[in-house]
C-alpha cells in the first residue's frame, strides 16, 4: 500500500557507474573512478549528487544535498508563482445588440487579449429570438 519513494537523484555509494564527470565548487572538473570521487566528497564533507544519468560518463557534483533539494524546490516554487493562467473571458452578444455596444464589447475584447487572456464570443438567443436569426 505505501511504496517507499526513491530520492529523485543518487548520491554517494547509490551510484553504480565505474566512472563520473565530476563538477563543482572546490573541485577539478574532469573524469574520475567512482570511488575517488566519492573519497574527495567526503574529504571536503559534502555528497556526491548524480545531476546527469543520461550522459556518459554521468554528470556529478560535490555538493550538500539537502541544500541542493531545498534550492531545487525554491526554485521550481518561483518557476511556478511566476507562470501565469491564462483565463477565457467571455463575450456575450444578442441579435438585437446595437452598434455602439458591438464596439465597445470588441474594444473589451482587444484588451483582454492584450493582456494575455483568452476570448470566447458567442451569440446568445432568447426566448423565440432563435426563429428570426436572419434579422
């Protein structure tokens, strides 16, 4: 019923590869043997953070961990505050709207897309207006 969630990245002795590309501060980049690296990371007291898994030889980087995830997720939080939702505003027009309010409901319009929003307009029918759409 509960699964024990795995860490989103693999640090210290998680990493299996022979080899990593090691980056970081305090740190000669360049490609190291695993467990070197894993001995300078915990010489300088810190953890050995597998950034890229996908490139070859991985991408990893001395740092502490728990600063990395609290980084990462103030990071991702800004990200998302900044990113606005677009909305769909709503224009209703009847058969029988007059010129001057068919202007000023697309002058609306204008401004709402101008501002990022989406517009949906659509005719509405009222009562027995729907037999006489011609007009």
């Amino acid at each position: 019923r509960f699964q024990k969630q795995e860490p989103e990245h693999r640090i210290n002795e998680k990493i299996k590869t022979p080899e990593v590309r090691l980056v970081g501060d305090n740190v000669e980049v360049g490609v190291y043997s695993t467990p070197k690296a894993l001995e300078r990371a915990n010489q300088l007291g810190l953890d050995l953070v597998e950034i890229s898994p996908t490139a070859n030889p991985p991408v990893c980087k001395i740092i502490d961990y728990k600063k990395f995830l609290y980084e990462k997720k103030r990071k991702d939080k800004e990200v998302k505050s900044n990113s606005k939702q677009t909305e769909i505003k709503e224009i209703r027009f009847t058969p029988s709207t007059d010129e001057h309010d068919f202007d000023f409901k697309c002058k609306h319009a204008e401004k709402f897309l101008k501002d990022g929003n989406k517009v949906k307009a659509f005719v509405q029918f009222k009562g027995r207006a729907i037999m006489f759409q011609d007009r």
